[in-house]
C-alpha cells in the first residue's frame, strides 16, 4: 500500500512547469549580475568552439598549400590561445555556475528553515520529521543541480549548437545539409531515450522512499527488532529492497550505455556523409580539402551539446518535481501567526494568567464536528499562585500548557497574560516570560553549558553555575570529565532520566522566568531526585506564578490550588484538604493512588 507520503516523493510531475520556473527564478533574481557574465561568458566559450576547426581550415587551404611557415606558426599560436582562452573561460563559468547553484541553495535553505520554526506544533503533527529533512537536504540539492550544471549551461548548449549550424551553413550549405541527414534519426533517439529514462527515473525514486522509509522505521525500533530476535528476517527484508534499488539503478544504466553509443553511431554516419560528399565534389573541384576537414571537426563538436540537452532534461524534470514539494512547504499556511499590530505585555510583569471559556480540539471527528480536548475551561491563576493540574490521562492537562505557550490556537474563548490576550503579543515575547519543563527531555547534542543557556549570550556562566547548584545539578555536573563544557551526547543519551531532568530545570530557572510551568516534570525521577526537585522548586518558585501538572498527588499537596480536569472539563478546583473533603473526583484519584498501598489504619 502507497501512502500518501510515498505517492508525493514518487511523483513527477511535468518535465517544465512554466509557473514553477517563474518561482524558481525569483530566487535567481537577485544574482541577475552573475547570471549575465555567466551567459556572457558561455557565449564567448561557443565562439571558442568555432575557432580550432575554422583555423584548420586556412592551415590546409593557405599555409600548407603556399608553404607559407609565418602564417603557419600563426595558426598554431592562435589555435594555442583559443585552446589557453577556452580553458580560463571555462574555469571562470564552472565557478559562477557553482557559486549560483550554492548560493541559491544558501536562501532556499534558510528560508524553509525559517518558515519550518513559525509553524505550529500541529503542522508537525501532520507532517513527518524525515519529510521535512528531505525538503531541506535532497530537494534543495537537486535544484543546486539544476542552477549550477543545468539552467545557464543550457544556454552553452544551444549557443554551440546554433553557432556551429550558422557557420557550417555559411561555409558550404550543400555540406550542411548532407551531415545534417541523420538529424531526425537522433531527434528520435533522443525522444525514446527521454520516454525511457523518464520511468527509470521514477522508479529509482520510488525504490529510493521505500529503503528510506524501511530504514527509518526498523533503526528508529531496532530495540523491539533485536528484542524479539528480528534481525534475519529484516535484515532479507532489506535485501529485497536493496535489490530493486540495484535493478533500477541498473535498468537506468542500461538506457544510457545505449543512447550515447548510439549517438556516437550517428555521429559517425554523418561524418561518412561529409567524407563521401565532400570526397566527390573535391573531386568536382568545388570544395577544398580545408571545408572538409572543419565539417568533420565541426560535426564532431555538434552532437556533443544534443547529449548534453538530453541528459539536462531527466534533471530539469527531478528540478520540478523537487521545486513543486519545497513550494508546496512554503505555502503551508501559518497557524499561529503573530499579531500584525503587537501589544506589549506590562512592565513589570505580574506573571497572571488568565483562561476564559476556552475550548480545543486537535483535529475533527469523521462526522466533521470537532474532537474537543477541552470544554469552556476558565481560571486563573493570580500573581505568585501556584496551581497544581490534575486528571487521567487524556483529561486535557498538557493541552492547557501548549494554548498557553501559543503552541496551538484554541477555537473558541481567550487566554491571558497580565490581562493581555496572548494572540494579541508577539510570541517570542510571552514565551520569554514563561519557563517551561516538561516530562520528555530534549538535549542538544552540545556541551551542559550550552544546553542550560541555549546559545543565549545574555546568560553568564556565572548565571549557570548558579541555576545548576541552586536546582542541586551542580554536583553531578561537576563529576563529568570536563564539568559544564562535557558534550551531553545525541539527545542527552549519556545522562541518566533523573539528570536530564535537573539539567532542563536549570535551564528553565537560567531563563529566569515570570511563569514557570512544569509537564509531568517528577513522574520518571526516583525518590530521592523528586525530593530534590520540590525542595528546590519551594525555594525558587516564591514569588513566581506556577503550573503544576503531575500524575503523581504526592507532587502537589502544597499548591495553592489544585485543578482537577476530567474528559476536557474543569470539574473540581481547591486546595488538597478542601478537595479531600468534598469526596469528588481528586478524592478518588487520591484513593487510587495511595490508600491501595497504604499501611492499616493510615489514609496517606
């Protein structure tokens, strides 16, 4: 079964796309001066080309005929500075072409990435992480292809082809029209080349997504693989795979060890004419030996740019196709947008958060209505307060965190900060005010340092130092071979859960926040490092407004207030004895959780 992912990267498409072109130009545009020297100087290594065989010309019509040794040596001086000047011409395109090609590359990539960083979080639910690499790495590089060996160099071509035509007609039409007699024995070859080359290429770009899709998905799992004993049968897996890969690859081999032997036939038919024709009427007398010799050169020099354009065209159809999903990317709207006319939060800030009758939903129901994740959710958590969220899995908790941090929108109802809607503040700066832990640790593969101030040049080492010992990650910190500059490994892989943890709490406090809010911040720490965690937070968050979301009551007895949510509602809302005491939902919950293991005659 084709997914909809491998239908999009097996895709096609035209081999020209004139509306496409017209985007691809734009990124062209403000290069134009090196576009122009570059046709400029494609133009003067076309000339170049007619120079070698027209001096041989005059070397077998003048010099050798009248023994003439002055104007011999000249030829050969001035045959030796064309070849000196097509040379430096050459080198001068090859570095403008692939300047282009990488500079062109250069914006595009930029520009993906930062529209990639605008969008939401549901964007990237909907659209795999390797899809989105794909655009960036392979997409790109095949336009590189076509900006650097394709659209200037075309114009090479067809100047080479278009000069060498004019002058082998200007020379001797008759002679010209002979050699010219095979051109619509290559016109079609080059067509069923193009017809053939073409399905080879699509199917080496669908075996192409299925080994990248099968290798992600098996090293991504490789623990279940191996876990139940996997490899063999996976491993044969691959190999078939593999294998259809190899055909593709060789299928499109084959195609062109036919097509240029067979250009080269024709090449060599043609050369036959001119030697028989041109053999007949030196004969008759009406052509000399040097028109003759040229027409060889020049013929030979002829079908070079016809393959050349042949093989142009399997990469200007990859271009399109690769240009049509990169633009298709960056036209995917932006679902959480800043606000045209930004409104700036109060200074200082009082750190108030607000929710009125908001409710969300992440996608739609079959019957189209919304799924709703939260239900007319209000509260509001004042200045200093900490709350505590609790509720099953599923109950909306974490999607309260992610309104409130503007990683999606709500559909309906509001969100405050400091009294200010946050659709209405620009992003960076509510996010600015809020600090954020959550349950899942992402780590850079950069040193502790880097990953506790995040490139921000603002926050001093001293400042880390503090965080991390105030936090209690100093210690372990410390134990690692280079301290604070010690690499932390892809994903923090070389930190224990419990360590990642500190490690982001510190990097959360560095920030020095307004609002801290913690995801599920203790449910994978041990005892001991959940004890360190709350005496830590009991210092450090006075003064600051809190969010507590937690599986484990334990975590949150202390909060001010407590929110327990159920099926996206806001059921019950007080303090831990309060809630206790009204024998609702949290009593349960706290039933659940503590009265099954409790000792005989305890309640927790």
């Amino acid at each position: 079964m084709v997914t909809a992912y491998q239908a999009e990267e097996e895709a096609l498409g035209k081999a020209y796309d004139s509306r496409l072109m017209r985007r691809l130009l734009r990124y062209v545009r403000p290069h134009r001066v090196r576009v122009v020297l570059a046709v400029a100087v494609l133009l003067v290594v076309s000339l170049l080309e007619l120079v070698g065989p027209w001096l041989t010309k005059v070397v077998l019509d003048q010099a050798i005929p009248q023994k003439d040794l002055q104007l011999l040596g000249m030829l050969a001086l001035a045959y030796l500075g064309s070849l000196l000047l097509d040379f430096i011409f050459e080198y001068i395109q090859t570095i403008i072409t692939t300047w282009l090609g990488q500079r062109i590359m250069f914006d595009l990539r930029r520009e993906i990435f930062a529209h990639l960083q605008r969008q939401s979080l549901r964007y990237f639910d909907r659209n795999p992480v390797g899809r989105l690499m794909t655009r960036v790495t392979n997409d790109v590089e095949v336009l590189n292809d076509l900006f650097s060996s394709g659209i200037v160099t075309v114009f090479g071509d067809v100047f080479t082809l278009l000069f060498i035509i004019g002058i082998m007609l200007y020379m001797d039409w008759k002679l010209a029209l002979a050699a010219f007699v095979v051109m619509p024995f290559v016109a079609l070859v080059a067509f069923l080349f193009r017809a053939f080359v073409r399905d080879a290429y699509r199917d080496i770009r669908v075996r192409l997504a299925r080994i990248n899709a099968f290798m992600q998905e098996r090293l991504t799992g490789v623990a279940v693989v191996q876990l139940f004993g996997r490899e063999e049968a996976t491993s044969l897996r691959f190999r078939d795979i593999n294998r259809d890969y190899l055909d593709a690859h060789l299928r499109s081999i084959t195609y062109y060890a036919l097509f240029f032997p067979l250009i080269e036939l024709l090449t060599a038919v043609a050369l036959a004419l001119i030697i028989y024709y041109g053999g007949l009427r030196m004969i008759a007398g009406d052509v000399t030996v040097g028109v003759v010799a040229a027409f060889l050169m020049y013929s030979r020099r002829f079908f070079r740019p016809i393959q050349d354009l042949s093989e142009k065209y399997n990469m200007l159809q990859g271009a399109m196709a690769s240009s049509e999903r990169i633009f298709k990317l960056l036209d995917s709207p932006i679902e959480v947008g800043e606000p045209e006319a930004p409104v700036s939060l109060p200074e200082p800030g009082r750190g108030e958060i607000e929710f009125r009758n908001v409710w969300f939903a992440y996608q739609n129901k079959d019957d189209g209505e919304p799924d709703w994740v939260l239900r007319d959710v209000s509260f509001t958590a004042r200045p200093g307060e900490r709350i505590a969220i609790v509720g099953h899995t599923g109950a909306g908790k974490t999607s309260l965190v992610n309104l409130l941090m503007r990683f999606y929108e709500p559909q309906r109802g509001e969100i405050l900060f400091d009294g200010v809607p946050i659709d209405r503040v620009a992003t960076a700066a509510l996010r600015a005010r809020i600090g954020l832990v959550l349950q899942d640790i992402f780590l850079f593969s950069r040193d502790v340092k880097y990953n506790i101030r995040l490139g921000n040049d603002d926050i001093s080492d001293a400042r880390i130092r503090e965080a991390a010992e105030r936090i209690g990650a100093a210690p372990y910190i410390e134990r690692l071979a280079r301290g604070y500059d010690d690499p932390v490994g892809e994903r923090g892989t070389s930190l224990s859960v419990g360590e990642r943890q500190l490690l982001a709490f510190a990097r959360a406090l560095a920030f020095d926040p307004l609002v801290l809010v913690l995801d599920e911040a203790t449910s994978s720490v041990d005892s001991q490092l959940e004890t360190q965690i709350e005496h830590a937070a009991n210092t450090l968050l006075h003064g600051r407004t809190s969010l507590v979301i937690a599986h484990r009551l334990s975590t949150v007895q202390t909060a001010d207030r407590i929110l327990v949510l159920h099926h996206g509602e806001l059921r019950e809302h007080g303090t831990h004895q309060e809630l206790l005491a009204r024998g609702g939902l949290y009593a349960r919950l706290y039933e659940l959780q503590f009265a099954r293991n409790a000792p005989t005659g305890t309640t927790g």
